[in-house]
C-alpha cells in the first residue's frame, strides 16, 4: 500500500484532541513523515468522558434523573478486580448534569454479609415514590452459597430521601418461586409509574425453561401485587437489565440480550405498555422495529439503561476490557465483566425508531485543534491516507464518499508507514450494496483480518453514498457515529501516541 495525498472527492477531515490532557500524555510535536514506529501505550488510571474510576470498573449502569437537584444520578456495580470472596459489587454512582462531566459519589449501598442474601449485589433501579417523598432503588440480592433451600437471587430494595444516603430493608425479599418463577434466575427489577398513579415492577426471570419478563404492581412501592407474565421473551433469549418508559407516542424496552452470540443492547417499541408486551409475538413470532432487528449498538456495548431530564435522553452502557489487552480476543468467553461507563444521545425519529447518536458536552471537551497535513483527497483502491498521532483523547470527524454503493473503506488505528499489524474500523458493503455493516479486522502483515465477534448490524446504505463519520476516543474506548443513524462502540487498545489513517479497500473514495 502508499500514502495518496490527491485530488479532492473527500470532504474535510478535522482531527479535535481534548483541551486538558496530563502533561506526561501529550505527544511532542515530530516531522510526522519520517517516524514509522509503534508506540507502546498505557492506560489512564481514571478516565472521565468515558467514566471509569481510579481504582476498579464500571459494570451494570442504573441511571436515574433527580428533578430535585436537576442532575442524573448514575449508580453503577462497582468492579475491584480482584473483588472481595462472596461479597462483591456494591452499587456505587457518580452525578452528571451533561452526561459528559462526572463527580464521584463513592460507595452508596453496600453488600450484605457473606450469609445473607445480597451478599453480591445485582442490577436494578431507582423511582421516587410521591406518596411518602422516598426514593425507592430497587436491586437484585445473589446468594453466596446456592442450595436446594435457598434463592440465588431475589428482589430487595434501600429506601432514601435524597437519592444519596441509602438504607436497606431487610424486611423486604420478593423470591421468584413464590410466583411460580426461578429460584435462581430472578433479576433486573424495572420499576416505572404510568399516568393513573400505579407503579410497574417488571423482573427478568425464568418461567420453566422460557425467559419471560414477570410484573408487579403497587401504590406505594412497599406492597405489591403479582400481575402474571408482561411479555415472553423470543425463542430461547433471555433479556438482561430491561429499561421501560415512554418517549413522546411510544413505549420502549431497551434490553440486553444474554445469548453469547447475540449479546447486544436492543429494544422494542409500542404504541401502548400492551402493544409493547406483544411485540415479541408470545416468544415465537417478534416484530422488529426496524429494519435491523432493533440493534442500537455493538457487542462492544453491554447492560444499557436510560434516563431522561426531560429534554435528552441518555442511554449508558459498559464497555468490556479484554483479558490481555488483545484486540483479536472480542467473543463472550474473552471478555471481562465491566469496564468504562460509555454513553449516548438516544434519537427517536419521526416514526418511533430509535438510534444513538454523539452528546453535545462530550463534543465539546474536545476543544483543541490540531491542523492536518491534508484535509481533502482522493483515494483508490489499496491506498490510504496517514495522519497524525493520536493523543490520549480525541475527535475524529471526516465526511467519505464513495464513487459507488459497493466500495469499502475503513477507518485504521495503531498504525505506522512499515506494513505492521493494525486495526481497522471497516464501513463495508453488504446484499449487493444495498447495505452496510462495521466490522472490525486485524491488518497489515500477519494479521488475522476479519475479528468476529465485533462486528456491528446491518443499516440502510445511504442514497448519495455520504459518510459522515465522528469518532470519540478516551485511551482504549472508541465510539462512531454514522450520520446519526449508526452507532459502533469498541476498545481497541494501543491508539493513543500512534497513527491513525483513512483507508480505500476497494473502488475509489
């Protein structure tokens, strides 16, 4: 392959690097044509655009909007590695008010005994109660030791008067076999209050060997009522930390889907909280809110929940480490539970589908310019255009044309002028052209090309053949857009201090 630096059919591309980067992270100004090696790079010990905290990681997410303080408390299970024996992830949360700037609230509901039932703490969510002006977070209780006689998990709930200072009741286990549910699969609590004043509980589960989505009900989110099955879950999924709400004319589940090769954060629509419940067809016959099956994001996103300050609504998710910090090693088995805390700007388009698109604070952050070699050219197929070192955070934003339906380029990282192994973010085509699909491959000389796993899901290739690309970057986390209708989120280590390039796989960009 050779650089090309011609001609003018791309339009401009900017490279933004954060405005505030540690003084041992910046990358001394060097002639940029002349350095072909890799730089090593390390980790950020806290990371903040995409939160992770000094010590540990970010697991499941439960964001929740106080109207009180106007700001987004984002309560999270937190990830020592190694964690305590038998009693692990407490729930701790950070405060945002822009979904981009983060103030750590430290520890907020701590484990139970190595004994008792929430000796591991489980997903769930918070709902403030107007009846007695309490906030109400509801979680998942896992039992250490699971036998024959007892529950390997359980709902149980903290109460609050400012969404801060929690204190358990241990009165309170609601247990799946008491409902004729799992004894051991019993999670996720979803609590929402519709307009006649009732509150929902819905809870992930098993009924038998069927993944179902259970409801209670209540009015004073202290007795509640078993409703019976809300909806079954297609086929043999099971849908993890499900997120409920309405959004203008629509009523959404966001879910995560558990099966290792379908492990990606999808939803469902309805009209009504009853045409929700029918959009999977009793388990056997869903129907798909859009044309690509309700997928919002890669495999590089997990456990995503949302919450609304009425104005924006934001889904945060974790993006997984890798054991070894490997780029190749992205299927179930090789990934770490937890990670950074990644979010996006939820778009609902005029016909109630949803996508995710960039956050305006996050944008924002990086506000350093750096100016480019070249900012339009002209590339055939085999070439490709390097560019400069990355810092440790960044904004790529480029717009890429293609010349027909069928041609593929990629976006490259860790890269340097000797033909060396490299990663690409490849936008490639597929059905003929009428579709694309991001996938992530290991280039360059021995490299394994195509990284299973990873790749992203199908969407419409758009009529003019025009990309415009945003790609945010904090040390290993990247998240791309795609004309605010596609959303790619992966970590690919080794980044920062290295180049990155734009790249023509076939045809002509």
């Amino acid at each position: 392959m050779k650089k090309n630096l011609i001609i003018l059919t791309m339009a401009t591309a900017s490279l933004m690097l954060a405005g505030c980067q540690p003084e041992e992270y910046n990358v001394p100004e060097r002639d940029w044509t002349k350095v072909d090696s890799i730089f090593e790079t390390h980790e950020e010990p806290m990371q903040t655009t995409y939160y992770k905290p000094y010590a540990g990681y970010c697991g499941d997410v439960m964001p929740y909007f106080d109207a009180q303080s106007k700001s987004f408390f984002v309560y999270y299970l937190q990830d020592f590695r190694p964690n305590p024996d038998g009693t692990y992830h407490p729930i701790w949360g950070v405060r945002t008010t822009d979904a981009a700037h983060y103030e750590s609230m430290g520890e907020l509901i701590h484990c139970g005994g190595y004994n008792e039932q929430d000796a591991a703490l489980g997903t769930g969510s918070v709902i403030y109660c107007d009846e007695d002006q309490t906030y109400y977070f509801f979680y998942t209780g896992n039992k250490n030791i699971q036998t024959d006689f007892n529950n390997a998990q359980a709902v149980q709930y903290a109460t609050s008067k400012d969404g801060q200072t929690w204190n358990k009741n241990i009165a309170f286990v609601l247990r799946g076999d008491d409902y004729g549910y799992s004894k051991n699969d019993f999670r996720d609590p979803e609590l929402v209050k519709t307009d006649d004043g009732v509150y929902h509980m819905f809870i992930s589960t098993y009924q038998g060997d069927k993944g179902v989505l259970a409801e209670f009900t209540s009015k004073d989110c202290r007795n509640w009522e078993h409703k019976g099955i809300f909806l079954k879950m297609m086929w043999d999924r099971f849908y993890e930390c499900p997120n409920i709400f309405q959004m203008g004319d629509y009523w959404y589940l966001i879910y995560s889907d558990q099966t290792g090769f379908m492990r990606k954060v999808q939803y469902f629509k309805g009209t009504s909280l009853e045409d929700l419940a029918a959009c999977t067809g009793g388990g056997d016959t869903p129907t798909w809110p859009d044309d690509h099956e309700g997928f919002l994001d890669s495999r590089g996103l997990y456990a995503g929940k949302t919450a609304s300050d009425g104005t924006n609504r934001y889904l945060w998710g974790w993006c997984p480490t890798r054991k070894g910090k490997n780029n190749t090693l992205t299927k179930t088995e090789d990934l770490d539970w937890a990670g950074n805390m990644v979010c996006h700007r939820l778009i609902q388009h005029e016909d109630g589908t949803l996508s995710l698109g960039a956050i305006e604070a996050i944008d924002k952050k990086y506000d350093k310019a750096t100016e480019l070699k070249t900012t339009t050219l002209s590339l055939k197929e085999g070439e490709f255009n390097l560019l400069h070192r990355l810092g440790y955070h960044n904004h790529l934003s480029c717009t890429v044309k293609t010349d027909a339906a069928t041609d593929n380029f990629a976006i490259s990282f860790c890269r340097a002028q000797m033909d060396t192994i490299f990663y690409s973010t490849v936008v490639n085509s597929e059905d003929s052209g009428a579709k694309r699909k991001i996938n992530f491959e290991q280039r360059g000389k021995g490299g394994k090309g195509f990284i299973e796993a990873i790749d992203g899901y199908m969407f419409p290739t758009p009529a003019d053949n025009t990309y415009k690309i945003d790609i945010y970057t904090d040390n290993s986390v990247m998240v791309l857009y795609i004309n605010d209708n596609v959303a790619y989120t992966n970590r690919v280590y080794g980044m920062p201090r290295n180049y990155w390039s734009i790249d023509c796989l076939s045809g002509s960009i």
